[in-house]
C-alpha cells in the first residue's frame, strides 16, 4: 500500500528530531487545507504514515515542522526572530500508487530534503 512518511535529522546534536510537531496540507489552487498533524517520535519519525491507501491521491501539499520550536526546546541559543523557524516544503504527489517520504535534515540554520524510499 502506497503512504506518505517523513522523519527529521538534527544535524547540529547528531540525532533524530524528537518531538518536532508537523502539519500536512492539501493545496488546491490558493485554498491550503489541513489533512493532518503529528509529532515525531524518539526515532525523529512519526509513528503512522501521514498519508496511505486511499487517502494516497495526486497533488500538491506542504508539510510543515516547526522546527523552531524543538531547537528552543533543547535549550539552543536561538536569535529573535528565528533564523530557522517554521520549515514549508511545498511538494508535489505525482502517483498515488508509489511511496513518498520526504524528510527533513535541520539545523537552527540550515536545512534541506529529498525524495526518500
């Protein structure tokens, strides 16, 4: 079965991001729907897949980690405003019958993704 699934890395401590709080969005033209909320786990993953079966369809979302706030949380120095705070990646689903995982690797500074397996 198809399913969307993520997991953040925290470069700057060399470990999962646990406790990062993520939304899922449908996006259709200008109107951005919320399909789902969740925390990462100790593993830095979530602990079901954010989309799967039939919920699995064409389109294009943003997920969205707030990313801020867990670096606050581990008690980092952070600048106000944040340099990194609320990370979107906007991406896009093209066939509803394969698997997508997009992770995110953060740092308070930096960050980046890619198509997973």
């Amino acid at each position: 079965m198809a399913k969307l699934s993520t997991h953040v890395l925290d470069t700057t401590q060399g470990r999962p991001g646990a406790g990062v709080e993520i939304e899922l969005y449908a996006l259709d033209g200008a109107a951005r729907t919320l399909l789902h909320r969740a925390t990462t786990n100790a593993d830095g993953r979530c602990d079901a897949p954010l989309l799967e079966g039939d919920a699995m369809r064409p389109g294009k979302y943003e997920l969205v980690f707030c990313a801020g706030d867990y670096f606050a949380a581990q008690g980092l120095a952070l600048p106000a405003p944040r340099f990194v705070d609320r990370v979107t990646i906007a991406f896009g689903i093209a066939h509803a019958d394969q698997n997508y995982h997009v992770p995110l690797v953060v740092t308070p500074w930096s960050y980046s993704t890619y198509r997973g397996s």
